[in-house]
C-alpha cells in the first residue's frame, strides 16, 4: 500500500511532502516521490495532509459495553468492592465490539490506553488497544504500561454513600503515602503468602511502571507531589491538569508529565469544572513538560471528536500545529511506553495512519478521508455512520 504525494506530519515535530508505503502493517518508507511498485495499492493524498492516527492516552471506550452485549451499559472498568485494587487490569474490561461500533477512525482516533474509572485510589493497570476490531488480544499493543491511582473526590462520592471508607481526605492521602511505604518494603519470604497488592504496588516504587494519578485541584496535585517527593523513583503523571498555573518548575526538576484531560468535565468537589489554564499547559510545554491532550473522561458520544477540540483550544496559546499534534500522537506515546510502536509517521512503525481533507488543527472544515489501524482501512470516507 502506498500513501501517495500528500504533506505529511511525522508526530514529532515535522512536516515535510512525502509518500508513506506500509507493509504488512507497518510503515516502511517514507520518502518525497516514492514510486508505486507493480500491483501495488496507492491513494493519492495530493493535496491532503496524512497524520499519525490519535491517542487518547486515557480513555474507556469499549469498557461500558454496548445495546447488542450480553451485559448492555455496563462499566466492567469500575470495581467498588473496595478502593485499593493494583493488582486488576483494565484490559480485561476492554470489549472490541463496544470500542467499534464507536467509529473512532472517523474522528483520527487509532488507539487509547485503556484505563480503570477514578474511583480507586489504586484502581489498577492500564493497556494500550487499537479501537476498530473484535477480539481484544488483536487490538492489544501493549500490556500493563502504567498503574491508574485517583485522589479524585469522586471516590468518595462512590464509597461514602455506602458509609465505606474513603469518607475522607485524610483516609485518601495517608494511605496512598501507606500504600507506597509498604510496597517499598514488600519482600515477601518463599515461604510466605504473596500480597497481590503490595507486589502489583512495587513495580511502582521501583521506577519500573508509570504511576498516573487523577487530580481534581492544585492542591490535591501538592499533596501527591509532597507524598511522592518520598519516592524518588516513581516515575509520576498527573491526570487532568487542573489548578495549574504553570509556574510548577518541580514538574521539570522531577521529570513529571502531564495528561490534561477536558476541562468541562466535573473535577472539583462541588461538582464544578475547577479551574482549568490552556496558558498554564502551553507555558508547561515551554519549560520542557512532556504534555498528553486527553478526552471527556465519561467518552460520551460528543466526546469522539474532543482531542480535536482541545487541541484547538491548544492552538490558540501556542500557535505551532506540530508541537500541539505531538500532544496527541507521539507524546501519549511515549507516557505509555509505547513511543516505538505508534505515534509517529516512520519506518518501523505500525501504520496508525490518518489521511485528512485539510489540517484538522488550522481549520474546522477538515475531515478524515481514510483511516488506517496497523495498515488496515478502518474508515473511509462515505462509510456508512452506524454510531451517531
């Protein structure tokens, strides 16, 4: 297949003209004036611009089931027996069916880390899945890239009504620094019984899994910040983003990166959006801040299309499509650890490919005319909307 005479934006930065030829799923060559091969397959992109295909770094489409499912609408991604639970993976949430009948390709959409809710303060670990497709373990890219925690007052929204624990912030905060101490100190003996908690917690405190912790304010991000100033090798995300003021240079000094998330959805206590700053993202990014957009957290069908969205709020404090772009393909690419896999127009790439009518961060008239997921056509233009 090759992807022919169109302006290419590599995900890292650039943008040059340039054919893209993709074997067996992954991109080969990407080259000014590549020559189509005998039989081969070429689109011709004149005039169009060809992207990497957009991640949503964390998301939960595919976990809330669908109408035609055995378990309809159901959140198999929200575990509230109790609220500390490292040891579950989100991917078996994952449901292929339910993530496809979304139509993801029509908004660029090829891949997302799929993640427990914010209701845990361990909630579990996240996976990387292609969006269009059936059974689960063909859309895996990568599994167990990052360990989801939340300090989000939405958990004790959800315990509290049951007079459980979390009521509190207190309860929050002591036993996320509780959990991590032990974890630290987990070295259980042959003869003894495993912890599944401390020995899923470990691989966090040893720096060898992300720890991405969901923040409703500047001051529940302080918190975590001074809690894990005790842990120096976690490698520390904050989900959300909001109550920065871009001022935080222990952001740079740690090396900690950012998913910001939505604004409009409900953060704060009072179930108001808390201040949000695109001002403090951009000047974040300016200071060397590895910055990921993400999506409405609830992925709602208006949510399909809200890395756009942001990205254009975005556009307006940094005025540089490819930087902005970079936060929606090759940085939640590298926050997940998968930076050598997608993300990226390259060589050695799997061909997560998007080819649009005109460049979706400069104007609102563009459109997605084809959509490749690991080299396959997942959408083109004129397909016939199932989901709307």
């Amino acid at each position: 297949m090759l992807i022919a005479n169109g302006t290419v934006h590599d995900g890292r930065g650039s943008a040059f003209p340039a054919s893209v030829r993709i074997e067996d799923g992954v991109i080969t060559e990407v080259a000014q004036d590549l020559p189509a091969r005998e039989g081969e397959e070429v689109f011709d992109a004149a005039g169009m611009e060809v992207m990497p295909g957009f991640i949503q770094a964390i998301g939960h489409w595919g976990v809330n089931g669908s109408m035609t499912e055995i378990r309809p609408s159901s959140q198999d991604n929200d575990e509230l027996s109790e609220p500390i639970t490292p040891e579950l993976e989100a991917f078996y949430a994952f449901n292929g069916r339910a993530a496809t009948t979304q139509q993801l390709g029509a908004w660029g959409l090829t891949a997302q880390g799929v993640a427990p809710t914010d209701n845990n303060l361990f909630g579990g670990t996240v996976s990387v899945v292609g969006l269009t497709g059936v059974n689960p373990y063909d859309l895996l890219i990568k599994r167990n890239v990052a360990m989801a925690a939340s300090v989000m007052g939405s958990m004790r929204d959800a315990y509290g009504k049951r007079g459980a624990a979390p009521q509190t912030r207190m309860w929050i905060f002591t036993h996320l620094d509780e959990q991590l101490r032990l974890a630290e100190a987990y070295d259980p003996k042959p003869e003894e019984k495993p912890n599944d908690e401390l020995a899923a917690l470990k691989p966090v405190v040893e720096g060898e899994l992300p720890l991405i912790v969901s923040c409703d304010s500047g001051v529940a991000i302080a918190h975590v910040r001074d809690i894990l100033a005790k842990y120096p090798k976690v490698r520390f995300v904050i989900m959300n983003g909001a109550g920065l003021t871009g001022d935080e240079d222990w952001m740079v000094e740690r090396g900690v990166s950012l998913i910001a998330r939505n604004p409009s959805s409900p953060l704060d206590e009072a179930g108001a959006p808390a201040p949000f700053s695109w001002k403090a993202i951009a000047k974040l990014m300016d200071k060397g801040v590895d910055v990921a957009l993400d999506g409405e957290y609830s992925n709602t069908l208006g949510a399909r299309e809200d890395l756009i969205w942001n990205a254009a709020e975005l556009m307006k404090e940094l005025h540089d499509e490819e930087r902005v772009l970079a936060a929606i393909t090759s940085a939640p690419a590298k926050i997940l650890g998968v930076e050598d896999t997608i993300g990226a127009i390259a060589p050695g790439m799997r061909a997560d490919v998007c080819v649009w009518s005109a460049n979706p961060l400069k104007t609102y008239d563009a459109h997605a005319v084809r959509t490749f997921q690991a080299g396959e056509v997942v959408y083109a233009e004129g397909d016939e909307k199932t989901c709307m």
